[in-house]
C-alpha cells in the first residue's frame, strides 16, 4: 500500500518526544474508509486467521488494550495500522517498500495459493496459505510487546517462522528509542536505531542506507537482523560493497543490496524524500546545477540531523505537501503543465488517514501517549490530538461506515476535499485557518488536561483523558462542519453553470 513515513528521534523533537508519523494511501482508484477506536483486550482474537494468506496464528492468552486505525468497512481484514499499547509501546505498519529480483530470487515471498483440483481426485493440490502482511501486523505483534526492540523481536520471529507476502518497513516506538524494520524477501528482516539527534523520511522504497552486521550479530545496540542473514548473504552474493572479499560483511549498504532503483521509483519514491528533507534542512542545496540531491537522486539520507528542532506541525506540513514552491506543485503555477504533474505528492487524493503517536517523557506513564489524527487528502485537513490511556475513543472518529455522511469525521473529510480542490486558491485561506484554529486547540486540550491530571489521583486520570478527548471532538464536529460550508459555498459560486443576472423573484 502507498504511504510516507517520518519518524523523528527524542533529540530532534521540540519536546523530547519519540515521533512516528506515517500517511496510509489506498491504492491508485481505491478509497477504503478508516475510523479510530480502542481495542479491549476481550476483543482481541485468539486464535488468528489472515483474510488475505488464510495464515492462521495462535495468539497469546494475555493481550493489553491498544488503539487502532482499522478499516471501517469489513470483510478483509482488519488493517490496524498504528496504535500505542497500555504500556505506551506504539507501532506503525506499514510502508510498502521495494525490493529487487536477487532478493525475491533468494528468498521468495511467501505468497497464498489457492487449492487446485477437487479434493479426493487425482492432482489435488491443497491450499497453501502464505504470509503475514500490513493487513495483520499490527494486530499480531502491538498487544503483546513491552519496548520498542521488544517489538522489533516479536515481528522478527514471526516473519522468520511464517514469512511474508510483501515488502515492508514497520515502526516501533516507546518513550526512549525508535527502532525501523525492514523486511528482505519472504523471511529476512533488518531493523537499525533511529539516532536520537536525527529524523527519518521513508517514501515507499527499502530505505536503510548504512547498516552494522557485526552490532546485529553481536550487542545489538542500534541494529537487529533475523538470524542468518550474514550467512544468507554470503550465500547469494548480495553484498555490493567493493570492499567485501569474502569475509563476514561489516557495515555495508542494504539500500543496495536488498533495493531498488527503477525509472518509477524516480517518480514516485525519490522525490517524497528529496521534498522532505528540503523542507526540514533547506540551506542544503536542493535546486540548480550546484544541488547535492534532485527528486531523482538514489542517494538521498535514511537518516539526517534536522537544522532545528522539529515539531508536530512540521510532520503535518510535510506530509500534506504538494511540492509546494517548486515547478512539481500540481497546484503551483512554476515550471509547466508537464512538470507540475511529473512526480506523485505527498499529500495525494488517495490519503486516508495520517496517525502521529507521540510519547511524551516528561508527562507521567498514565497520560504519556497521544495519537494524533487525520483523515482523508492532507492538503485539506486537521491534524488533532487523542489520549491513548483510554478504553473507549470519541463517536466522531469511530463511526465511520461504507455510508457517506458528514456526521462521519471520515466522510467529512472526503467532502471538503473533493469540493475544495476544484477551487484550491480561493478555499486555501478557509482550509489554512481550520489547520490552524485545531491545532492550536489541540495543543491546549493538552496543557490543560496534563495539568488538570497531575492534581487527582491516577485511578480518575483515564475519565478525565476521555472527557478530555470528547471535549475536542465535539470541537472538531463543529470546526469541520464550518468548513464544510465555507468550501461547499465557494465552489458553489465558481460553477460553470452560474450565471451574473438573478431573478427578482422567488
């Protein structure tokens, strides 16, 4: 599935928080509905079966409570997402990555074949079922993990034992460290430390670029691998790096080994990341002959140190974005008709939900976490905060159906943005002052109630969070609603079919 992820290290935030942050795209013409809900550790399944593989899964009898952003529609999978867990652990999962044919050819992706024949005749082959896949991660691996590199672990072993259909990287976060894995092939994985003076662009492409098989292998202190992959390298010569000669490789580059860098990765995966990082270091040279990376670059940093500190609304600008400022804005007037759509956004119509999960270190563990949320195409949205300490999320994020409404957060959402776009300049000063007006709420909510539960005791905190978290949505409903009339006016008045002469009478 298409997405985009940033994640952004204690050291680099503007509170000291862990954050990750990642827009889920529904594939091109699909438009799946999410919602926003609590999961109770009585509703989490024992025993698991994947709607896409078949696999099914034994789970662990002791599930904690966690946050979702599922699919609202059912009948394939559940789709979580990204969550944090009771013990302000959070996950993202995932960002679709790519791969290359030595990989696939030296380790297939384990993908589901149907039965072949009738059952009791000759030539009767059974079903096989394949992998796990995003639609399962989440839901197999957040209930159960105590850390970030606890969750790094689990995920590992599961894709050692039943592997996967898919290429994919997965965040896992805790107030303390931020770990990103990848995975290579249907059973191999590597996951490396996101520094903590650092940030993190990932644009649907195997993105690690530098990577310690000797701190894998031995401390594992900022890098994790499945357990042979030194040996299944050798094996299938999947190491570049000039300087191996045969010997167990040391720090070398997996964007090489295990990637990609194909004609469309340059116009759909290299610019995300060069349009990121322009904004978070902009006095790098981005454009002109002197530019040390162009949309197109293979080259452009995993990781970079940021040129201050970063914040929420940083995430939330970057991942809306459109190239804003550059001859590639597909609302921009630079460069021409053929420039302006050469390269796939960021913020794209195909957006359905962006989750920010942030851990807060200096808020006590009990209103430590918050997810903030968005729906639908980011340049026309507002990114709000919920506590996670939870067992119940506002109606408002979690009542979204395969039925259009504006009663929905969801739907409306799509609403605004489908009529804003048709007149993006005349309804951007409305849009921009809904963006504002809700993060500035959100930001006090926030104040307000950590404030409010350092003076009660800690068995009242999670009324007042959920109170706390109503108290936003309804001002949501009424910001997002406001909005909705502005833009349905404008676009209104621009209709081809308008005319200057009124009628006198009614």
């Amino acid at each position: 599935m298409p997405c985009t992820t940033i994640l952004i290290g204690k050291g680099a935030s503007y509170d000291g928080s862990t954050i990750v942050a990642r827009n889920e795209d529904s594939p091109n013409g699909m438009f799946q509905p999410k919602r926003l809900c609590v999961v109770a550790p009585e509703e989490q399944p024992r025993v698991y079966t994947a709607t896409t593989s078949k696999l099914t899964i034994e789970l662990p009898d002791n599930p904690m409570r966690y946050t979702a952003v599922p699919d609202a529609v059912s009948g394939h999978g559940p789709w979580a997402e990204a969550g944090v867990n009771a013990l302000n652990v959070a996950m993202s999962a995932t960002e679709t990555i790519t791969s290359n044919p030595r990989v696939l050819g030296a380790d297939p992706l384990v993908e589901y074949r149907p039965a072949r024949g009738v059952e009791g005749e000759p030539g009767y082959v059974p079903e096989q079922p394949g992998g796990i896949g995003e639609e399962d991660m989440v839901t197999l691996v957040l209930p159960y993990i105590t850390s970030a590199r606890d969750g790094v672990r689990r995920l590992g072993a599961l894709l050692e034992r039943y592997g996967t259909y898919e290429m994919n990287g997965i965040a896992f976060s805790d107030v303390d460290e931020i770990w990103w894995l990848e995975t290579i092939g249907g059973h191999h994985w590597i996951a490396k430390r996101v520094p903590d003076n650092a940030y993190v662009t990932m644009p649907n492409q195997l993105g690690i670029d530098q990577f310690d098989l000797a701190d894998a292998e031995g401390a594992q202190v900022d890098h994790m691998a499945s357990t042979d992959l030194s040996a299944w390298m050798r094996e299938h010569h999947l190491d570049l790096s000039l300087s191996c000669d045969g010997a167990a490789p040391g720090v070398f580059n997996p964007r090489e080994a295990f990637g990609s860098h194909s004609d469309s990765d340059h116009v759909y995966n290299t610019p995300r990341a060069w349009y990121m990082q322009r904004c978070l270091n902009p006095h790098d040279e981005w454009d002109g002959p002197a530019a040390r990376y162009t949309p197109e670059s293979d080259d452009i940093p995993w990781a970079r140190v940021p040129e201050r500190k970063l914040t929420i609304e940083d995430v939330k600008d970057v991942l809306s974005s459109h190239y804003q400022g550059t001859p590639f804005d597909p609302y921009g007037t630079l460069g021409t008709q053929q420039s302006r759509s050469r390269y796939r956004t960021i913020g794209i119509n195909r957006n359905g939900q962006l989750a920010v999960l942030q851990l807060r270190p200096y808020a006590p563990e009990a209103w430590r976490a918050v997810q903030w949320v968005a729906f639908g195409s980011n340049p026309f949205n507002a990114l709000v905060p919920f506590y996670t300490s939870v067992d119940a999320l506002p109606e408002y994020l979690g009542n979204t159906t395969s039925r259009v409404t504006s009663e929905s957060f969801y739907w409306a959402n799509r609403l605004i943005a489908a009529l804003a776009d048709a007149r993006f300049h005349e309804n951007s000063a409305a849009i921009e002052g809904y963006r504002q007006e809700m993060a500035a709420l959100g930001h006090a909510m926030l104040h307000r109630t950590d404030a409010a539960a350092a003076k009660i005791a800690v068995d009242e905190v999670p009324a007042l969070l959920e109170r706390a978290n109503d108290d936003l949505a309804s001002e949501l409903k009424r910001a997002t609603e406001e909005l909705l009339g502005k833009v349905l006016y404008t676009t209104s008045c621009a209709m081809r079919n308008a005319f200057s002469m009124s009628d006198n009478e009614r």
